[in-house]
C-alpha cells in the first residue's frame, strides 16, 4: 500500500510545472519507457505521456498497432545530447554551448521538434564568427544540416582571407574544404586559394601519416586540385627560383599565368 510523502518528501509544493516536470525526469518516477544510447551501453528513462505530446515522432513510435514495446534502441546518440533533448520536452529549457548545439539540433530535426530545431538555429547563427566559422562547417557536414552549412559558406565568403589562413581551415575534411574552394562567391585573390589547398594537403598527409611528397599531397586533395582556378592565378616569378618542389610542379601542371614583376 503506498504511503503519503513526508514533508521533506514533498517537491510539488510551490514548484512551477516546468520544475516538477524536470523533477519527473530526473528522479526516474514513474517512467514507462527505456532508451539504450550510446550503442546500448547506457539507459535512459522517460515517460511516454510526456513524449507523445512534444513529438509526433513519439507519439506514432508508442501509440497504435504498430507501438513498439520494451526498451528503445537509440544507437547513434550520446548520452550527454540524448539526456539535453528530452529535459527539453518536459521543461521547455535548454543550456547550449559550441558543442552541443548542433548535436540537440539533428535530434531535434530527427523528433520533429520544430521549436527547439529553431532555438539551435539561432544560437548557432549567434555563434558563427570568422575565427570559429570553420568549426561550425565540419559540424553541419558531420550532421548533414545544409541550411546551417549555407549559412557559414556565407559568412566565409564575407571573411574569405581570415578563414583561408585560420589554423581551423587546415582541420577541416576534403568534403568542407571543396565546398569553400568551389565558391564562385569567394571574392579573394586565386593564389591565397592554392595556398590554403596546398597547405591543407600538407596537413592531411600528415594525419594520415603519409610521407610529405607531391604524390601523396595530389593523392589527398583529390577533387579539392581541381577547384582551385589555374588559368587566374596569378605569382611572383621568384616562386619558381625560390621554391622548386611540388608546389611548382603543380603549378606548371596547371598551366597558370606567372607574373614576371
């Protein structure tokens, strides 16, 4: 038979319901649903009340025929962003920082939830800055959220010199690398372009723990050569005296107009 709560029990008294929600949610009381992050390895408890009414997702996943039953697998999330999301649903609140925002963002999108996919999107847009803009690109190509790439493509080509010679820039993989070489909006000289390429390639080879030759440099940029626009590019005739390695085999390779002066 239950008993009734003691006073220090109690924790409804003089809450708002966004309180006694996240109390619900926390304390693990009366849940009704189990969820297996991280591969399986960690539990998480809920109630599917809750759920169904924050998320059409959820509601077609627990109601109906086709409901499913016992616990609920959730194999591409952590704990940490899985844990975020549905204190959102029952509290309406969220802290963000750099490295949660996009990760909340994709299952957000995922669950339907329209209005915490919003809030990211304005904190990330927030956020954005020249110095970090290279950050926010991997992290909207590694969760496929392409209006958010769009939106730093843009800040990129109003900053284009900062981020072509940021340390951030040599970070990114081929993928985001193309995507900003292949801009037709870039407004910034062609041979600050190669010079980023080259540098990147270089930076690549050595994650990859390859030798730094123009073999393996022309190997790792792959599709990222053939952005870079040969026939405008324009550089010192001492280039040539001065640096004779890949550097200018490429070059010559890409049948370039050399400045003389």
């Amino acid at each position: 038979m239950a008993t009734a709560q003691t006073q220090e029990q109690i924790w409804q008294s003089d809450k708002s319901l966004a309180e006694c929600l996240g109390h619900l949610f926390t304390s693990g009381i009366a849940c009704d649903v189990t969820f297996l992050v991280e591969e399986g390895k960690s539990k998480i408890s809920a109630h599917k009340t809750i759920l169904i009414n924050r998320s059409p997702v959820f509601y077609a996943m627990f109601e109906g025929d086709l409901a499913e039953k016992g616990e609920i697998v959730i194999p591409d999330v952590t704990r940490e962003i899985f844990t975020l999301f549905l204190r959102y649903l029952y509290t309406d609140t969220i802290e963000f920082s750099d490295t949660v925002a996009m990760p909340v963002l994709s299952v957000a999108r995922k669950y339907m939830v329209d209005h915490l996919v919003t809030k990211c999107q304005t904190f990330i847009k927030k956020s954005i800055t020249p110095e970090n803009v290279c950050f926010w690109l991997e992290q909207s190509h590694l969760h496929t959220e392409e209006s958010m790439m769009e939106e730093c493509l843009r800040m990129i080509n109003k900053t284009p010199e900062v981020v072509l010679k940021s340390k951030s820039f040599l970070d990114l993989c081929g993928a985001c690398v193309k995507r900003i070489t292949e801009s037709d909006n870039l407004n910034v000289d062609e041979r600050m372009v190669y010079e980023a390429v080259i540098r990147w390639g270089e930076a690549e080879c050595e994650r990859q723990g390859l030798e730094l030759t123009d073999s393996n440099v022309r190997k790792v940029l792959g599709d990222v050569f053939y952005t870079i626009r040969f026939p405008v590019l324009v550089l010192p005739a001492r280039l040539a005296v001065v640096h004779m390695n890949y550097k200018d085999r490429f070059l010559q390779h890409g049948t370039i107009v050399i400045n003389a002066t």
